[in-house]
C-alpha cells in the first residue's frame, strides 16, 4: 500500500540568504552562480566578511531535496525525508522546520554529535545565486539513514544529485534507488547543478544506474554540460539515454518536458526576478505533487512553471503555506 507520495533524499544544510553586490562576489573570491563546497574555517571568513549583512539575513532548513520534497507537501502529497543532522541546534531547528511543513523523516533515535550542514545563499543584483555549503555532518550521510519500508511504499523516490560528492552519500544514493526499483516505486533524480555534472559526471552516472531512471529533473546548462553539446536535438537524445521522462528548466524561456513519447514546450509566466534561490527545487516539487495527484506531465510541466515563477519573485526558497494554497488554486481552480 502506498503511504507517501514522495520520498526524498539529500543533504540537510541550514540556508542563511544574504544579498550582496558582485563586487562583493569578486572580493570574496566566490564563483558567482555555482555551489561550491567549502570547509567550516571558509566558511566562517565569508560569515566574518558580511558581518554587516547577517542583520537582515533569513534562515531556513535547506538542502535541494528537502526544498522540493518540503514544496509537495505544502501542496498537499505526504512526504517523508532522509538525510543527516547533528545534535546541535541547527539540527533541532532543521528538524523542527521539516515537522511544521508535514515532512516525515529518519530521525527517531538520538543524533550523533558533530556540526549539522549550512549553505551562505549569496543573493546578487540579477537574482542570480552563489552557494557555499559547509556539508558537516552531512558529509558522512550514508544507507544507515535509508527507511527501506518509506521507500518501498512511496510512488517517488526522489535523490539530489549533491550526494555524488560523498562517497557513503553516492552509495546510499545508489542503494535506495534499487530498494525502489525492486518495489516498483519510480525514481527520480536532479542534476542539482553544472559543477556536478561536469566533475562528478561517473558518479551521477552510477547513481542513475545502467537502466536510467523514470523521471530527470535539469536546467539547460546542466543538460548541455551533460550532453557535451550546444545542440538542443543531441542535448535530448542523451537525456533519454538515462532517463524514460525529464524536465529541462530553461529559466525565464519555460522549460521542455518529454514525457516518454512526445516533448512539451513549457511557456514561463514574465515576473520580476528577485532571486533565482530554490526555482529548480520548487519546480521539481510542484512537478512531483502534479503526477501525484493524477495529472500528465505536461500539466504538471505548466503548474512547476507557474510555482517556480512564484519563488523567483520573492527573496527565499520557500513559499509559504498559504501561498501553495493559493497557487494550486489558481492553477487547478481548488479552493
């Protein structure tokens, strides 16, 4: 029987988005619209360098997966999350957040102790986010965090493909991907971002397993770092190599969607831009609650677009949960 819609697995990192200026960028060294892995003395010299902005910054649980698993439960699907935490407050408070979004998890025994993973979201002028992720405890996440029994009754697995950095990550990657395979539940996986697809382009092939998944979620830079090609015919023959279905977000252009027979062309809905943080992540969870709820991916396709163009007009990767009322309302006319 099935019990959740989704079940997710990703690193757990506490987000602080801070706005900044490119010239701040280039001060800090920073690589402007990437995730950069970083350790926790990098991490604390760029916290020491916006000292001054820490006043006006927002927290929040993070981690790519957790964004999109938490965005399809506020759309109503029921949910749970793997991942790891420490016994320290940033793991109390990543936890707390998971529950107030309706998020099921792993963690109902006492937690190592260590330091719980965070991210410094640097937010620029274009919307455009740089990511530095200390991973923390996050780094050893492995099988032991896996819940086969969540797994094999969920319709979705879904993976981040930021796992691949972590070798015990890659390989709990790889392991829930065949509990569910076994069970007949659908896989899904995210590229998450260009610097994995170029540097660890082996290790996401082994979590995409010989026979691809059922769903691929990317954005076009990714896909085409992929595909080593400019040329958008080659670009999705080599994503139907690895996967029965994808979605390419192509920003303020919509999206593409091949469903396993026909490619859709997503249109966008023009907003302001205002940060570009968790537009991937909400588009993928708001695709996943759409299939969920009974409807083909071309809806789902066009509902994710219109809930990623919601994100991307406001500052934080979140929605709250009256605006995925009101969101799904919109789209599918619910009250």
């Amino acid at each position: 029987m099935t019990t959740y819609k989704l079940y997710g697995l990703g690193n757990a990192l506490v987000d602080t988005e801070i706005q900044v200026e490119d010239q701040e960028l280039l001060e800090m060294g920073v690589e402007k619209g990437l995730m950069t892995l970083v350790d926790e003395e990098r991490q604390q010299q760029l916290s020491e360098h916006l000292q001054g902005h820490l006043v006006t910054a927002s927290r929040a649980s993070g981690g790519s997966a957790a964004n999109t698993v938490i965005a399809a439960a506020r759309f109503g699907a029921p949910t749970f999350y793997s991942c790891k935490v420490a016994n320290d407050d940033n793991g109390d408070f990543y936890l707390r957040d998971l529950e107030a979004a309706g998020v099921e998890h792993n963690w109902q025994s006492p937690r190592e102790a260590g330091i719980t993973g965070s991210c410094l979201v640097l937010i620029s002028p274009d919307a455009e986010r740089s990511m530095n992720s200390f991973l923390g405890i996050s780094e050893s996440m492995s099988s032991e965090q896996l819940v086969p029994e969540a797994i094999e009754s969920s319709e979705y697995l879904y993976i981040e493909g930021y796992l691949v950095t972590s070798p015990s990550g890659r390989a709990a990657a790889v392991q829930a991907r065949e509990t569910a395979e076994a069970a007949g539940v659908k896989t899904a996986l995210s590229f998450s971002d260009p610097g994995m697809v170029e540097f660890f382009k082996d290790g996401l092939q082994e979590m995409l397993g010989q026979q691809g998944v059922d769903l691929l979620f990317c954005n076009e830079v990714e896909a085409r770092t992929w595909s080593r090609s400019d040329n958008l015919d080659d670009t999705v023959a080599a994503l139907k190599q690895v996967a029965r279905s994808f979605a390419i977000t192509l920003g303020a252009r919509g999206a593409l969607v091949f469903d396993g027979e026909q490619l859709h062309e997503i249109e966008s809905h023009p907003v302001q831009a205002v940060d570009s943080n968790g537009a991937g992540d909400m588009f993928a969870g708001a695709f996943l609650y759409a299939l969920g709820a009974g409807h083909d991916h071309a809806k789902a396709g066009r509902f994710a677009s219109l809930a990623a163009a919601r994100i991307v007009s406001r500052f934080g990767p979140r929605l709250s949960a009256s605006e995925h009322d009101q969101v799904r309302a919109e789209f599918f006319g619910e009250k």
